[in-house]
C-alpha cells in the first residue's frame, strides 16, 4: 500500500497495510463465492478496501472492522450481479447437489438475485452468516443489532427463500 502523505500518520499506515494483507484473501473469497467471477472478485475487493481505506479513522476503531469490510464487500458484489443480464432458471431445478459449471454459474446468478430482492437488514445477515461464515454473534457485532434480531432476520431470510436453496451453501 505504501506510505501515505497528508493527514494520516505512518502508523495508521502500517495499521491498514496488516489489516489489509491479512483480510483480502477472506474478502477475496466471499467475492468470488457471490459472483463467480475472479475479476469481479477483485474489483470488489479493490473497492471495498478503498472505501475502509477512506474512512479509516473510524473503520479502525471498529471492533469487528473485518465484518465491516466484508459486509462492504457483499453488498458490492450483489450491486453487481443485480446489473448484469444473465439467465435465469427457476430456482427449483437448482436445488440439490449442482456439479455442472454452469449450473454453478447459473446457481450463483439466481441466488444473488434471490439476495438481491431480500431486505437490506435480511440480506446482509444471510450473507454475514451463510457465505461470510460468521457466528451469530458476530453478524450481530458487525451489524450493530442483538443476536436475537439476526435469528429473526435470518429465519425471515430462510422464509422468503423458501426451499428453493436446500442446500449447503459452503458450496456457493
């Protein structure tokens, strides 16, 4: 990253730079586990880190500022896929073990969409807690709400998802 000049010190430098090497491979892969797409996963990790990078002051202070970041990260990635114009299968046909890359592709695809039409407060704690691998009580840090609040949000999530995405989502 470099040494920056201006307001912020050599140290807050050194901060960001650990901070960064030690979360961008995490970031990296929850990014690609949403778009499928390596590029995309960089683009993604690129700007979510540019944006911590911004508000670093504060995201530093933060006690969970990795679940920040990747909370960052999956709202960019699902921004993304929501812009593209791809196609699109019932979700039904999906459910189960898929193998097929492009079943994969296509299962990605339906499951950012599906993402994508939840509540912003549903959403960010599926994706903290099913693709990031939080605990609940870290979606709940990173969110800010009570642990109760996430199960309610997650079990509204599950809900609206229906049985369409029966299945373990490790493999997404």
């Amino acid at each position: 990253m470099g040494v920056m000049v201006g307001r912020r010190g050599a140290r807050a430098d050194e901060e960001f730079d650990a901070f960064f090497y030690a979360m961008r491979p995490a970031i990296m892969r929850l990014a690609l586990r949403l778009s499928g797409d390596w590029f995309v996963s960089e683009d993604v990790t690129a700007e979510a880190f540019a944006r911590a990078f911004a508000r670093w002051p504060t995201v530093r202070e933060l006690e969970h500022r990795d679940a920040w970041v990747m909370r960052v990260a999956s709202n960019l990635a699902i921004d993304v896929i929501r812009r593209r114009r791809g196609p699109t299968r019932p979700l039904q046909h999906l459910a189960g073990e898929v193998t097929d890359p492009a079943d994969v592709a296509v299962l990605r695809l339906s499951l950012a969409a599906a993402l994508a039409a939840l509540p912003k407060s549903q959403r960010e704690a599926a994706v903290l807690r099913y693709i990031a691998d939080l605990s609940e009580a870290d979606v709940a840090a990173a969110l800010g709400v009570a642990t109760g609040t996430v199960k309610s949000h997650l079990h509204r999530a599950r809900s609206a998802l229906g049985s369409s995405f029966d299945f373990d989502m490790e493999g997404v």
